[in-house]
C-alpha cells in the first residue's frame, strides 16, 4: 500500500504560505515606492496624521 503525502486544503500549507510572502512582499514595496512618489508617509495620505 502506498502512502501519499497530501497538503491539507485549507489552513497553513506551503502554497498559501508562498503566496502570503510574495503578496507582502509586493505590498511593501508598492508601499515605499507610493511613499517616495507623494512623498508622505501612509498615514499622512489616509489623513490619520
């Protein structure tokens, strides 16, 4: 009988975990670059500060 490794559906697994980071990873980066265009900080161009 052969036993399969299967990642669950939902939940922490290795794909969710790869496309949190590349996606924050995308965000920060959007994050700086919008910051150094307008050249305020996010919480002066949501009007928090």
């Amino acid at each position: 009988m052969e036993s399969t490794n299967q990642e669950p559906k939902f939940g922490f697994n290795t794909f969710a975990e790869t496309w949190n980071g590349r996606l924050a990873m995308l965000g920060f980066v959007i994050g700086l670059a919008t910051e150094f265009i307008t050249g305020q900080g996010i919480l002066s161009q949501i009007g928090l500060f």
